[in-house]
C-alpha cells in the first residue's frame, strides 16, 4: 500500500486537518444555497415533498462529507468520492423532478450550485485526475435530466441546447476543482524537495557508525601507536594486540552497518525475522511522522518495537512513552497516513504511552 497523490495523505498536519473544516463549511454553504434558491423561486415548486427530500439529501451530503473527511476515519478514499457526489446528483435530480412542469429555467436551480460546491470539497482528499472523471461524470448526468425534462421546462428550447448549458455549469467547476489538487500538490512537493541538507537514514547510519569507528580507534589504537613509539621497537606482543584490535574494530562496524533503521533511532528493537527492514519508505515515513509527533518522555530512548509475522506479513508493535498524554489533534492527522500504508492500524493512548499495533505487509 503506497501514499496516494492527495494534499489530505500527503501533508496530514494541515491539508489533513483543514479538509473536515472545508467539508463542513462546503456542506453548510450548499445547504444555504439550495434553501435560499428555494425560498426565492418557491412559485416554481410543484411537489413540495420531492422538494424537501431533495434539501435533506443536501444536508446529508454534507455530513456524509464532514465525517468521511475526519482524520480519525481517514483517509478519504474513492468510495466516499463516489458516496458524495453521487448524493448531490440524487439531489439535483429530486429537486427537477419537485419542479416538474413548473419550472421556468433549468439553469438557474440550485443543483447546479451545489455540485460544484461538493467538487471542489472533495478537492482536497483525491488525486486531480479523479477528481477530474467524477466531475466529468456528474457533467454527464446534470446533461442527461436536462435533457430528459427539457420539454417540461416553460421557456423551451432544444433538448441539447438544455443539457449543454447545464453541463457547463458543472465542467467548468470540475476543471477548476481539479486544477487546484494538482497545482496544490505540486507546490507540497516542490516545496518539500526543495528542502535540502536533511540527511537520509542511510546517511545518518554510516555517519554514526564512522564516528564510532573514529572513537574507539582514539580509545584503543592510538595508546597502542604511543607505546610502540615510546618503546622505539615493535615486539611480537605489539602485533598479537594490532591483530585483535583490527579483528575487533571490522566485527564492531560490521555489526554497526547491520543495525536497522529503527535501532539507529533508539528503539529497543525485536525482529528476528528483519521485516523493519522490508518496510517500504512509506511506512518509515509514516512511523517517524507518528514518533515526531508525540511528546516523548525520553528522546534518545524513544521506545520499544516488536515485530512478529509470517511470510509476507507482519504485525508491528510500537509503544512510545510520553511524558503526557498527546491531543486529538496532534494524533489525528496522522492517522489517515497511517491507514494509507497499513492495512489495518489500532492506535490508542494515554498519559503514559502512545502504542501502535499496526499489519505490515512487505516484499521479499
């Protein structure tokens, strides 16, 4: 499981968070807009229980929205793309069908402000090209029901001319809707590519092991230099005691080289299946997000891993202590990343410590 190119999966701490705001001010707004077109043109209403249907499945939309956008059920995924906008459409439809025979226009209903509306919301949680199809689609649609009531509608013109101004009140939303996750997301990475001098875990790990190497060649070697120098001879005892130290400095970097990324962070680590090893960039991207997060009760000792699997798959066990229990709003944006790069996540926390239990498939 990889990241999608979302702003809502791929910078949690604040398109993540602001994305369940968004929702719910779009719902808001969409629910004020068809209430109030209603209010304005209430002589063009025919059937007034289609009508209010229509305004509640406008309401729902926007809740459906609101609570499929948060980050404790994150992240948002295809489905309540398909859920959201499929709702507004239901409710351009009912809302036609309320003003059956009556209705002076069709593109002045409140439908075709709403859907976009629930567009760009949407915006912010899926891939531009998604976002792109599914206004494409909705376009379709609004088209086809304008079509459809067309010969219904009192100021007549061709089914097509109907449909085609109606659909371009929709494809012109949906290409900005679109425009936007993808300008948006260009500028997340960019911005973050452009953020050098920030080391890989590769790099900190051969850092780390020269410095140690450096450190017991000045606290074992270089007394051994001394005391040949100062004897101005070198005996066999000399040789036996640079054999050993050479002997012990290669298994010391050769067992420095083989730790893996989670010990180099400090965790108390067990894995003696080495799956820490097999998890993807995303999935160390995740944990480090998680650990960088909370409120540590010791840095440099971060905590305890446990990982036990199978083949495959593996169930990793993180437990961070923390010197006070964290927020809901720190912990919950990260937890739509975390459900994007694990198949299953169970988080929980208190004033102690922070676990994680998480499924880790991996490669061979």
């Amino acid at each position: 499981m990889r990241l999608e190119r979302t702003l809502q999966q791929q910078d949690p701490l604040d398109a993540g968070e602001s994305a369940r705001l968004f929702a719910f001010g779009g719902g808001c707004l969409a629910l004020l807009a068809a209430v109030g077109m209603t209010a304005v043109g209430a002589e063009e209403v025919a059937n007034w229980s289609l009508e209010i249907a229509a305004i509640l499945i406008v309401a729902l939309t926007g809740v459906v929205a609101t609570v499929t956008s948060s980050p404790f059920r994150g992240p948002f995924r295809m489905r309540s793309h398909v859920l959201v906008t499929g709702l507004s459409l239901l409710a351009f439809l009912l809302d036609e069908l309320a003003q059956l025979g009556s209705n002076d226009l069709v593109h002045d209903d409140w439908g075709l402000v709403t859907v976009p509306i629930f567009l760009f919301v949407v915006a912010a949680m899926r891939p531009a090209q998604e976002v792109l199809v599914g206004g494409l689609v909705a376009a379709l649609v609004v088209g086809a029901t304008a079509a459809v009531v067309s010969p219904f509608v009192t100021l007549q013109v061709s089914p097509f001319t109907r449909a085609s101004i109606a659909m371009t009140s929709i494809v012109a939303p949906a290409a900005a809707s679109a425009a936007f996750a993808r300008a948006a997301l260009a500028r997340l990475l960019r911005a973050s590519a452009q953020r050098t001098g920030i080391p890989t875990v590769d790099q900190v790990v051969r850092l780390t092991v020269q410095q140690e190497t450096i450190a017991r060649m000045e606290a074992e070697v270089v007394p051994l230099l001394e005391d040949i120098l100062a004897a101005g001879a070198l005996t066999d005892g000399d040789g036996r005691r640079a054999r050993a130290l050479a002997t012990g400095l290669r298994t010391a970097v050769l067992a420095d080289l083989r730790r893996d990324w989670l010990s180099e962070a400090g965790f108390v680590v067990t894995d003696r299946q080495g799956y820490v090893e097999r998890m993807s960039p995303e999935q160390r991207t995740a944990v480090r997000g998680l650990v960088g997060a909370v409120p540590l009760l010791d840095p440099a000792r971060p905590g305890t891993a446990v990982v036990v699997g199978q083949d495959l798959e593996a169930v990793l066990e993180l437990t961070l202590p923390v010197g006070s229990r964290p927020p809901r709003s720190v912990i919950a944006p990260l937890l739509p990343v975390l459900r994007s790069v694990f198949p299953h996540v169970d988080l929980r926390s208190d004033d102690h410590a922070v676990v994680l239990v998480a499924e880790v498939p991996v490669e061979r």
